[in-house]
C-alpha cells in the first residue's frame, strides 16, 4: 500500500493524550484521495508521496479542550498526486501551477473543539474541529476540518475525515479538455483515512 502522509496535520488530535511532544509514524495502509468531477465523468487522484517519522509540539489550553501548535507543517509534492492516467496527471500538476509552486503546504494551527477523554478509550469515536492552513500554488487559506478520531489499540489510533475546497479560492482555473468541451467542476473533495502510532517524545 502507499504512503497517504500528508494528513500528519491530524496528529494533534492525539498528542493531547500524552505528556511531552510526540514523534508519530503513519501506517502505509493510510489513505488521502482528492475526489473532483468534470460534465462528462468522474476522477480520483491518489497521494503517493511518503515521509518519515515526525516530532509533533503542542501546548495545551488550560480547560483542556483545544490547543495550539507549532512547527506542525508539512510540504506535499504536486508531482506525487497520482490520478491513474498520465494525461490527467499532466493536467492537474497545470492546473496546481506545480511548475512555479512544486510543493502543497499544510500547517497544523489548534484543535479548537478537543472529546480527550473518549480517545483514551480503545474504539470508541471521538469528534475533533481542527484548524489548519492550507497553501496551494502559493494562495494560503485557512480551513476546519471536522475529523471522527479513534484509539484501535495502545498507541495506534485512526482519523477520517473529508473536506470540500473550491479550486478558484486559491486561485486556479478549473480545466478543460477538448477545445472546452470537457470543463472539470470546481469543487474538489479531500477525504482522508489514516492510521498513525504514537511514541514517546525524544
């Protein structure tokens, strides 16, 4: 299975269980998918990109319930977005300017709405509102992302969560094919699945 690492932004979600800054590994069995449309079919382009383990600094709000942090971010390269046709690989990495800007930023800003205690129970689902910034052919927006948080076992724990973003909010033209009659839809929908383990900071 591939590498689906760009969703290191959700590690905060878990880091509040522990005591000090965590170094967090991603299972190769996580998945990000973006999921688009055009007037004539379908499409879904898959992340392949990988990184290793990475050193997650938070600070805890004083009710416990939310948390900022620093220092959480992370760079995705345009040309990792696999989207199964080397034609529409061509035309995504055109239209996310990749060229000019290569590499997709995400920084992790604060949990602002934190169910800690459910994460410390194994199974059982926990809702998290993370604040993030999202950089894409250099336009920085800022987004929440509603994510379902889940403890599998000691250590290992499991987000999902799925995003609709608007391609013209950051500056990009939606495609088109065929001298315009194939016009690729503007909304483009994130959804993410990943599987992370926790250990102790260094």
């Amino acid at each position: 299975m591939r590498r689906y690492s760009a969703l290191i932004l959700l590690f905060g979600v878990l880091v509040l269980s522990f005591p000090n800054d965590n170094v967090v590994s991603i299972d190769p069995a996580s998945e990000l998918t973006l999921y688009g449309s055009s007037n004539v079919n379908k499409f879904k382009c898959e992340c392949t990109d990988q990184f290793p383990r990475s050193t997650v600094k938070f600070n805890k709000g004083k009710n416990g319930t939310s948390a900022t942090f620093s220092n959480a971010i992370l760079d995705l390269g345009v040309a990792t977005l696999d989207c199964g046709n080397k034609m529409m690989n061509k035309d995504l990495q055109r239209t996310l300017k990749g060229d000019e800007y290569p590499r997709i930023r995400i920084e992790l800003v604060q949990v602002k709405q934190l169910e800690d205690e459910k994460l410390k129970e194994p199974g059982m689902w926990a809702t998290q509102v993370v604040e993030a910034g999202l950089t894409i052919a250099g336009v920085r927006r800022t987004i929440d992302l509603n994510v379902r948080a889940q403890q599998t076992e000691a250590g290992r724990f499991r987000f999902v969560s799925d995003k609709n973003i608007l391609m013209t909010d950051f500056g990009l033209t939606p495609p088109r094919a065929l001298m315009g009659t194939i016009r690729v839809n503007d909304l483009i929908r994130i959804h993410m699945d990943m599987m992370v383990e926790v250990e102790k900071g260094m």
